[in-house]
C-alpha cells in the first residue's frame, strides 16, 4: 500500500489557509534573501558601506570607500512533531485524500496556527529584550484611552528618526488594545451609517501603519512547549507588537506530512499512521532592532521584565533584570529582538 507525502499534496491549500487565519503570517514573507548556511542554520547578512567624501577637482580619480559584508548566523530553535495512529475502522478508504484533509484542517486550527503564532510573539518579545541596546524597544506603560495616542506616536516617532520605512508598518495587538483607538481622546472619526442601520465603528489601520488583532492567548511572553502549547508560569501579556516585518526574519527550514497506510510500514500493522513535523526559528536582525516596539504588562513582583529564549519546553521570554520604562505620555524604552516561525514545505 502507497504512503501519501502530504507535505506536496496541501501545499498550496496549507499556504492559502496560513494567510487567512494565522495572524504572523506576514512575518513569514519578509527578507526573502537571507539563505540557509547549513541544516539548521541561516544567515542574515551584515553589510556595510562608507559614504561620500568631498571630490577634488584637480584630481582625476575619485575616493576610495569600503564595503564590508559578513553575515550573522542564527540557529533555528523550535523543531516539532506529532504522530496519530488512525483506527482503519475511522477512515473511509474511498475518500482517504478527504479524510486525512479533514484531520489536517482541524490540527492546524486547533494546534498547529495557534502555536505558531505564539510561537513567532513570544520570540520577538524576547529578541526585542536581547536587541535592546541596537533600538529595540519594549515598555511597560499602563495604557488608557487617555494616553493611547501619545504611546503611539511617541514609538512611531521613534521609528521614523531612525530611518525605519513608514510603508508596511503592522500593529499586532490584543483586542482589548485595539479597543482603546476606538475610545481615543482626541481623536478624529466619521461613523459609517450603512444600509439597514449598522454602524461600523472599526479601526483597521491608524495613519499608515495596519492593525491586525490577534487573540491574547497567542500573545503571551512565556510558553510551555512540552506537550501543545500553553502559557507558562509567570507569563505576561504582551499588549501590543508594532513592527516593521523587515527588522525580523521568520523561516520554516523544513515541513513534513505523511500518511502510511496499512500494511506500508512495519510499524504501521492494519493501522494508518499520520506523522507531522516542521522545523523553524524566529530572529530579530539586530542592525534593524528600531524596526519593533512591543508594549507588555508589568511583571507583579518589581515591574520588571526578563529576558529568556525560546528554548527547551518554553519559549519567549520573562524577566531578566532590565526594567524596561514608560510614562503616561506614552514613551516607551529598551529592549528587542524578534522571533517566530514560518511555514512552508521542504527544505529551503
């Protein structure tokens, strides 16, 4: 009996489905230049140049500058897998391609996406902690509806100092976040009255910058990977990630779906067996750490936030003893770097 690689037979519908219901699935598409440097290793490059300098006119030849170009090499942390053993009795064998469909759709709904998501915003957090000194920053100010104005403009303004591109600018925030814009003082609206009495009071995007809500679950600083994802002990609530998607790169080196049909293996016995497995890593590009600025809930204790990785059974990161500060202005300050994971099938 044949095994079904479907890893190449779903990959344009899992791709189709990643960019509908998985918040950071833009983080997936950004920088796609930067290269595997071996099996578990990618490289982010580090060029530099030197600029003008003044023209002597009596000379015929022009100044010597430098280019510099090394690459940073980062290591991909989150390798995951999972195997179901399927009862023939549960599978109707005239439409096997249907079935193993329907069990593929409800994991990555149910487990899959979620903890991709989570995944991807709690390593940025920790990036962003870990980048703090190349511009990243991450604060703890109490936002309201009163101040939720002035912390944006106060990072955005941040950004645009340092030369972080206005186009493309994603906001991913909790919807309790994104409810304060509609709340704002100060603020400037006109309320669609549409057909048939709806108001629409909606705010997708402020100025130029997109807002994408993502549910609070999957914006956690601290997961459990050990079995599922879940959050940690002592996680916090990341409140909001305003980020430029090219100060980070998300990238899945490997992806892997199988069916093994009765009898195909001998592990398989009158059995079918459906094994899952993807291998990504999640970095901030420290020379872009101006790109993010990541609003977080204080820590209880001394509001303080640690840094951690992703690593072992948790991922994201908590407190590492820099106290990252904010005012009721909405300044924000320190910390950065970046993390997530991306899809995709085979090797790259």
């Amino acid at each position: 009996m044949p095994v079904f690689d479907y890893a190449v037979q779903f990959e344009r519908e899992l791709q189709q489905k990643y960019s509908r219901e998985m918040c950071s699935y833009e983080l997936t598409q950004s920088n796609p230049g930067v290269k595997f440097l071996n099996a578990k290793t990618i490289k982010l490059p580090k060029l530099t140049v030197s600029g003008y300098k003044d023209h002597n006119r009596a000379s015929a030849g022009f100044n010597a500058g430098t280019v510099a170009n090394s690459w940073e090499p980062k290591t991909l942390d989150h390798d995951r897998d999972v195997e179901f053993i399927i009862d023939p009795q549960d599978i109707d064998e005239t439409n096997l391609v249907t079935e193993i469909a329907n069990i593929q759709n409800v994991f990555e709904n149910e487990q899959a996406i979620p903890e991709k998501d989570s995944y991807r915003f709690s390593k940025l957090y920790s990036e962003a902690v870990r980048c703090a000194s190349n511009g990243a920053q991450v604060d703890n100010t109490v936002l309201t509806s009163q101040n939720i104005l002035n912390w944006f403009d106060s990072v955005t303004v941040y950004m645009d100092d340092n030369s972080v591109p206005q186009e493309g600018r994603i906001l991913y925030c909790t919807s309790a976040f994104a409810t304060l814009f509609k709340q704002a003082a100060d603020i400037q609206r006109t309320i669609e009255a549409r057909t048939g009495g709806t108001l629409d009071r909606r705010v997708n995007a402020i100025e130029d910058v997109i807002i994408k809500k993502v549910p609070s679950a999957r914006m956690k600083t601290l997961y459990d990977f050990s079995d599922g994802c879940v959050p940690a002990s002592g996680a916090l609530q990341i409140n909001a990630i305003l980020i430029h998607p090219t100060c980070q790169v998300s990238r899945d080196k490997y992806a892997y779906m199988k069916l093994f049909t009765p009898g195909s293996d001998s592990r398989t016995a009158d059995n079918y067996i459906y094994q899952n497995r993807y291998y990504t890593g999640t970095f901030l590009i420290d020379a872009k750490a101006c790109g993010i600025a990541i609003n977080v809930q204080a820590a209880a204790n001394s509001g303080t936030d640690t840094s951690g990785t992703n690593s072992g059974s948790t991922s994201g990161s908590e407190s590492s003893g820099t106290e990252s500060s904010g005012t009721e202005s909405g300044g924000s300050e320190s910390g950065s770097e970046s993390g997530g994971e991306t899809t995709g099938t085979g090797g790259n």
